[in-house]
C-alpha cells in the first residue's frame, strides 16, 4: 500500500476506483464499502480517500476509535492499493466541492469511479454531496456508486454509535460493529 497526502498527483497513471470517508473507526459498514472496491483486481488501482487525524478539529471527531497506525493496518488489510491521508487545515478546509471533485478526484486521483455511502459530504462546510457527484459524473467521466448503510441491531453502524457503546461499557456491541 502506497501512502500519499492527497496534495500530488497519485504515480499510478492508469485509472483508480476511489472510496471516499473519514474511516475513523473502519467499521462493518466501513469495511463493506472499501472491500467493495479492493475485491475488484482490475485495471483500476484502490484509492481509500480520508482524512489525516491533524484533520480531526475540522472534522468535529476527538474522541478516536483506531490509532493511525492501526487504522493504516486495517486498510493495508483490507487490501488497499494507494492511502490519500488529506489534511484539512484553513486553506484545504475552503476547497468548494465542484473543485474538490475536479482537482482531487479527477486530475489527481484519476478516478473512474467513485465509491461512498449515502451520507457523503465533501469540500466547504460539506456542501458536497452525493447529489453534486452525479451531477457532475459526465462531466468529470466518474461513475459514483452509492454503497448503503450496514445495519446492527436495525440500526445503522456508525462512528458515533460505536463511542457511545464504549462509553457505555457495551464492548460487545462496539466489537460486532467494528467486524466486517
């Protein structure tokens, strides 16, 4: 797994499936949506498209769940070609979205396609959507493909819910959501 910053163009000069989130516990959920796009052995190279913990206050998330290392393991793991850590920082944090989609994850990224849950928000104070990248697919010659929740217990799985079960002392539940 290659670890780039998101700033340079990725080396690959072929196609990428990109899978974007702020993976901060990589969850089942987490874990269905990157395995999504590492299972295909193509042409197209994995990108994992997140967030450097530096990113953190931006991203309203102090309470981690993974260790950076761990989190790296996880996705090398989970069979991740290239790693894009972006920091988010109070230049990158202003990026509109159409800019964010047509700098990084076309020109840089070199994605065909895009993969993410339904929730996606990107670029300034997460105007991006999931709605702007299908909007934007011809333009941009990306397909996004929108990958649903996974659910435990009838609830979706998420970050939050996983802190709230550790805070709670609910290990049980914090460890079946995190299994993929």
């Amino acid at each position: 797994m290659i670890v780039t910053d998101g700033l340079s163009e990725i080396e690959y000069k072929g196609r990428t499936r990109v899978v974007i989130g702020k993976f901060d516990g990589i969850h089942a959920g987490h874990q269905k949506l990157i395995r999504t796009v590492t299972e295909h052995k193509d042409l197209l190279k994995s990108v994992v498209f997140t967030f450097t913990f530096a990113s953190e206050v931006y991203l309203n998330n102090v309470n981690r769940i993974l260790s950076e290392d761990e989190r790296r393991k996880k996705f090398e793991e989970l069979g991740t070609d290239y790693l894009v850590e972006y920091e988010l920082n109070d230049s990158t944090a202003r990026m509109e979205p159409e800019e964010f989609a047509r700098v990084l994850l076309r020109d840089r990224l070199h994605a065909a396609e895009v993969y993410c849950g339904p929730d996606l928000s990107f670029g300034y104070k997460g105007r991006g959507n999931v709605e702007l990248l299908r909007s934007m697919e011809e333009e941009l010659g990306i397909k996004v493909i929108v990958i649903d929740k996974v659910k435990y217990m009838g609830e979706d799985i998420s970050s939050t819910r996983i802190r709230e079960a550790i805070k709670n002392g609910n290990m049980t539940d914090a460890e079946n959501m995190l299994r993929g």
